[in-house]
C-alpha cells in the first residue's frame, strides 16, 4: 500500500456490535511512532472480539504485535478471536508471528548441570576418536608415501615450505631478540644481588635453546600456519573441492595434508634453531647495555654452559611441535562447517587445539627429558 503524504497516528476503537467486541485499527502503523496499547477493552464485556483494519493506512509490524496481543489477550480470557475481517495475507504474517513467538517460548530451556556436563563428555569423546582417526589416517598416508614417493606433492611441499618458514622469519626475528632481551635483564636484576653477573649468559642460553626459543616459534606458527591450514582446507570443504577429489578416488590427506605436515616438520627445527641463534644475541645486548658485559666474555660463558644435547631436546621439540601444528590445523580445516561462519570456527579452533597441544607435549617432554637425564 503506498505510503500518504501526510502520516496519521494509530488508533484503536473498540465497539460492541451483535454480541461481538469488534476492534478496529486505523491510521499509520510504524514502529517509531507511538502505538496504542492493548488495554481489554476498557473493561468492556467479555465477548469474542473481531479484528478489523479497513481504515489502516501504511503499517509494518507493529500492527501485527498488536493484532497478536489481543489474540493472546483473548486465549488467556477464553474468548473467541475472529480474524476473518482481516485480509489474508495479514493472517498468513500473524499466523507466522504466533508460530515464531511459541517456538522461542517452548524452546528457551536451560540443561541441567549434569546434562551440560555429560553432552560436553560425550562431545570431547567424539572429538578425540576423530582425533585418533586422523592422526591414523595420516601415518597410513605416510607409510603408502613412502613406498611410492614419486606420488608426494614436492611442489606443494616447496611451496607450503616457503609460506610456513622463509615468510615468517621477519616475526621469528623480531619476537625472538625480545624474549632473549626480556630474559636477560629480568635474570640480571637477580644475579647482580650475588655479584654473579656473568651467569647471565648461561641464564639465557638455557631457557631460550631449551624452551624459549621452541615454544615462542610453535605459538608462532600456531596463530600464523595452522589457522592459515584450516582457513584454507575449510574453504575447499564449503566449494566442494574436497568432495570433488573424493569422488576422483583422490584421498584428501595424502594429496593435501601431508605436505603441510611434511613442510612443517621440516621448517619448524630450523626456525627454533635461527630464534635461539637470534635470542641468544639479543640477551648479549641486553647483557653489555646492563650489566657491561663484554660480548667476548658472554659468548665463552655460553659455550662452556651449553652441551650438545641441549640443542638436540630443543630442535626434538619443535619438531613435534610442528607436527602437532600441522595435524590439528589441517584436521580443523576438513572438519569445518561449509559455511564462512564454519571457516572461521575452523581457524579459532586450530590455534585453541594447537596451542593445547604445544603446552601438554612440552610439560610431557620435560618431563621426560628429566628423567632420562638429558
């Protein structure tokens, strides 16, 4: 109905005619202006009510909360509401509002501490065996790669090489000398109360080969490669790519995982050992800008404190770092919902699982470590 050139208010007359309560809108029925309210008839008699709006000119939903306040004022009276005065299409959009308003009142219950708790079991549950079915379905792959290796994809390979490690050597650089500054001088405020300065360089060449230097590059390439992997995997799975090689009989973890996995487990030893490298000078700066230490003297004090094993444990964990980063990230990304929304849960859910999975095999390799005595 086209709009008037002047807007008139709403009105509501209600009249009894019959031994009906007939109500009748009129005017202009817009949301940002004043509505009457549904007051019962002013007290009137209980007698089934007739909806009528042959005098209504423009009129959006507000009109129809109204119509649906007198039906619910009538069923809570046990009076009859006759809209047969209305035109169809009116009570076909009532009809709708009404099923829409029982749905979200009959649908809005809360679960039990107990219920939330076992759906949350039985949800981890599953997630796990999909885990487990992956990371099977994955060494499956590599084992039927490596006794054909003409079939790997060495130039998805190269390139996901590329992506995961050369591009993110500037960040690598630039977190690294930052933590190894960082633990210098937290470590020479301690030290300097001793008169022990120069066990500053053993300070930062340990925590930053055996721990620092794995873990900031796994947290790294966690935010950075794994959600990149489960963007990019999820979104073939809402084009449909992945069915399409499904149905190709091409199988989607050899021809699209594994050299993910494979670039990461390759690039991630060599990225922790260039962030101890480079952690280990910006301890020596932090260490001759504070406590005046020649680099000559820092760098001996270093070599003499640190073994070869030690590089070995933290070049071991960024290797299964980066195989744990590879799996969840591509494991995420062939789960993802096919919608954008589902690509974006993907990607969270990569960085969450990956970070979770760095943190445990960490503690684990710790612990581990320490009780072989390395």
């Amino acid at each position: 109905m086209p709009p008037a050139s002047e807007s008139t208010p709403a009105t509501v007359s209600v009249q009894a005619a019959a031994g009906t309560l007939e109500v009748r809108a009129a005017g202009d029925w817009r949301l940002t202006a004043p509505t009457p309210p549904w007051d019962g008839g002013g007290g009137a008699a209980l007698a089934p009510v007739r909806l009528r709006m042959e005098g209504v000119g423009t009129w959006d939903s507000s009109l129809l909360l109204f119509f649906s306040d007198v039906e619910a004022w009538c069923r809570a009276q046990g009076v009859a509401c006759d809209l047969t005065a209305l035109p169809e299409k009116t009570r076909t959009l009532l009809a709708q509002l009404d099923q829409a308003r029982s749905a979200g009142a009959t649908g809005d219950h809360q679960e039990s501490f107990l219920t939330s708790v076992g759906n949350a079991t039985w949800q981890a549950i599953g997630n796990f065996q999909d885990m487990l079915h992956f990371v099977g379905e994955s060494i499956l792959g590599f084992l039927s790669l490596a006794r054909r290796p003409r079939k790997f994809r060495w130039g998805d390979c190269l390139d996901q090489m590329q992506q995961c490690g050369a591009m993110a050597v500037p960040i690598v650089s630039l977190i690294s000398i930052l933590v190894g500054m960082t633990l210098a001088y937290q470590g020479s405020v301690e030290l300097r109360q001793f008169g022990a300065d120069i066990y500053v360089a053993d300070l930062v060449g340990y925590s930053v080969v055996r721990e620092m230097g794995p873990l900031m590059v796994a947290v790294i390439l966690a935010g950075r490669t794994g959600a990149a992997f489960a963007a990019t995997l999820g979104n073939m799975r809402a084009n449909e790519e992945i069915d399409a090689l499904q149905t190709l009989g091409i199988s989607p973890v050899q021809f699209l995982v594994l050299p993910r996995i494979f670039a990461l487990a390759v690039m991630m030893p060599l990225l922790a050992l260039y962030a101890n490298a480079v952690g280990m000078f910006g301890g020596m700066v932090a260490a001759y800008a504070i406590l005046h230490i020649p680099p000559s003297a820092y760098w001996i004090e270093m070599q003499t404190s640190l073994e070869i094993h030690d590089i070995g444990t933290g070049l071991t964990k960024a290797l299964m770092f980066g195989i744990l980063i590879g799996l969840a990230g591509c494991m995420c990304g062939l789960r993802a919902d096919r919608s954008a929304a589902g690509v974006g849960r993907a990607a969270t859910s990569a960085v969450v699982t990956s970070i979770l999975l760095i943190v445990i095999a960490d503690a684990v390799g710790a612990v581990l470590f320490n009780y072989l005595g390395i």
